[in-house]
C-alpha cells in the first residue's frame, strides 16, 4: 500500500513538474514573441517617419529645380552658348543658398542636349566632359523628357533632380540640382537618430569620388558626417539576422534596414537607421502621434504626400505651376521679364480653373506658420 502511495505522489510530482516546466517555457517563448512583435512594431513607426522625410526632400528638391530651369538669364546663357554666364549664375545661386540658408551643400549644372557638361556651379574644370560615362539614369530622361528625383550613383552618390530645360517648346538642355546626403542624415542626427547611407560596391567603379569612402560590413558608406563610435558597435552586429529580419537590438541600441533605392526603384544599398537607448525610449513614447523626423503634423505630412504624388493641382503641367507660385519671390529684374509669359499663360484657363488656383494659393497661405 505504502509502495503504491509512493507510486502515486511521485507521478503526482512528476506531472506538477512538466506542467510547470511546460509553462516556464511557454512564457518565455511568449515574452520572446511579444518582444519581437514590439520591436517590428516600433520599425514600422520609425520607417513610416523616415519614408515621409524621404519623400518630402525629393519633393522640395523638385520643386526648387523647377522653378530654377525657368529662370530667363540662364535660358539665355545656354541659347548663347555663353559657359561663363551660365557659371556665374549658378554660383551666385549656390552661395547665396550657402549664405541666408540651412543647405551648405547645393550643387547646381547644366548639360546640353547630349549630356556633356556645360556649366558647373563649383567650377570650370568638367565643362565639355561627357555625362554618360558615369550616369546610366540619365539615358532614359533624353528620351521622354521627363523630370526625374531621387537618390542616384554617379561619381557620388546624392540626391539628384535633373529636369529638362525648355526655351518656348524647344529643348535646350538639362538643369541638376544636388545635394549631399550629409545634410539629409544632419536632420536625423539633429532628433538623436543615426544615419548611414550605404551604397552597394558594385557601384565604386564610377563613383571616382568615393574610392576612399569607409566600408560598413559589404557596404560603402556615403554620408561622411556618420557616428564612429556607432559604426564600431554595427560592425559587431548580426548582419544576417538585421537583413533577415529588418531589424536587430543590442545594448539597449535598434538597429534597422531599409532598402536604398534610386529615381528607377532599383536598389542601390541600404539605409541603415540607429537609435540609440534615448531615441528607443522616446520613439516608443511619442510614436503614435508625433512625427519625429520631420516636426509636421500627421495630416500636413499626408498633404505633403499628396503633393509629391500629384503636384500638379489645378495647374494643367509643371511649367505653369512653377511659373505661377514662384513668381512672387523672385528678384525685381527677373520677375519682370516673365510677367508678360504669365499673364499669357493664364488667359488659357477657363474662370473656374482660375478660380480652383486662386483658393489652392489662398489655403497654402494660411497654413504659412500653423505647423508646430
């Protein structure tokens, strides 16, 4: 009797025992998931923010090349073949934007229709070079003339806007508009958040610019201003797992990927997005309502989406619309001479048309100071 008692209460242990065990482990297992799901979570919120302040900067680079490529005394430098007007003006935009501006590192040229540089705001020594032997982006734009933005490979990797430059309907060039992507990863450092654009290798044939560039893991990196201590703990990383799963966490440090990609959507490397244990805890606090990289309201970053994706409005094309909202903030002397082309142009819309722009302009003015 005494044997089967025995029997008995060590079986009742031993099952008291694998229950216990069996629900250790699935507590761990479920507090392993519930941090994973955390994390991806947070990624997605960090992402979503960078995706709008990658957007918005392609947007305003656009904008500003647009009206740019419609300035009069540069269609007449590049109708005159005058390379040395065409200098001078492009420098004199650039070091005033260096001057009265937060962009320190505005680049500006122009090509003639066959891509061979005609002017450089940063100097003479490339004007006659060929374009085409370094930028395969570029082969597509002659033939549809559209502008194009984006990240792009080239002797550096920047933010290229490159738009065609039109004299009435003739086609007489191409304006690029550059920017470091210094300045870019700036805006991120400046909210506690790292950032380093990694350019695939393959790329280092062309980028003559870059051959002394650092390497992260299989990766160049493209922003000279990046943390170094930083990129010491990346090093140190699981790869594999941050490309596998997005993410990686270590130290009290989020690590995340995101794909590069160019004006095309080719991928061209990676981003590579750091918060250190300040950034976690307060991006885990503010996420849901606070756009931490950009300080825009969630609905004034949707317009600002919007814009990007249909930038037209009630304007019938570009070069209406950039006609029309830049005219104001130029210089007397320029404002003059493209009046008359305004006012030319406007006699083509319809009452209602002209009506729909005059409320666009009159909203855009009154959300002037409303951003927080």
């Amino acid at each position: 009797m005494k044997t089967i008692s025995k029997r008995i209460s060590k079986l009742y242990f031993i099952t008291i025992f694998v229950i216990l065990f069996a629900l250790s482990v699935s507590i761990l297992f479920f507090a392993k998931e519930s941090h994973k799901d955390r994390f991806q979570e947070l990624r997605r919120y960090v992402i979503d923010d960078f995706q709008k302040s990658l957007a918005y900067e392609n947007a305003d680079l656009l904008s500003f090349s647009l009206a740019l490529s419609e300035d009069g005394a540069l269609k007449n430098a590049i109708t005159s073949d005058s390379e040395q007007d065409a200098y001078e003006i492009l420098s004199g935009i650039a070091k005033r934007f260096k001057e009265y501006t937060h962009i320190k590192t505005l680049r500006l040229q122009v090509f003639d229709n066959d891509f061979f540089i005609f002017a450089q705001s940063w100097g003479n020594a490339s004007v006659g070079l060929p374009m085409w032997w370094f930028r395969d982006d570029l082969e597509k734009l002659k033939h549809n003339k559209r502008p194009k933005v984006g990240i792009e490979t080239g002797r550096m990797l920047t933010f290229k806007a490159t738009i065609p430059i039109r004299n009435g309907q003739e086609y007489i060039g191409y304006l690029e508009v550059i920017k470091f992507v210094d300045e870019f990863a700036q805006k991120f450092h400046q909210q506690g958040i790292e950032l380093f654009a990694l350019m695939e290798t393959q790329f280092l044939k062309q980028a003559s610019l870059m051959q002394e560039f650092p390497f992260l893991g299989q990766y160049v990196i493209a922003n000279k201003n990046f943390n170094q201590k930083l990129k010491v703990k990346a090093d140190e990383i699981n790869w594999s797992e941050l490309e596998s799963v997005g993410y990686y966490y270590d130290d009290k440090i989020l690590y995340l990927l995101e794909p590069m990609y160019n004006g095309e959507r080719q991928e061209i490397g990676k981003y590579l997005i750091v918060l250190p244990p300040e950034a976690v805890a307060y991006y885990q606090k503010r996420h849901q309502n606070v756009s931490l990289l950009t300080r825009l309201r969630d609905k004034d970053i949707y317009s600002v989406v919007k814009l990007w994706e249909n930038p037209l409005g009630s304007y019938k094309n570009d070069k209406d619309k950039t006609l029309i909202e830049w005219l104001p903030k130029l210089r007397k002397e320029d404002r003059i001479a493209l009046e008359k082309e305004a006012k030319a142009m406007l006699e083509k819309y319809s009452r209602d048309e002209l009506v729909d722009i005059i409320l666009e302009s009159r909203h855009k003015e009154k959300k002037i100071g409303a951003i927080e």
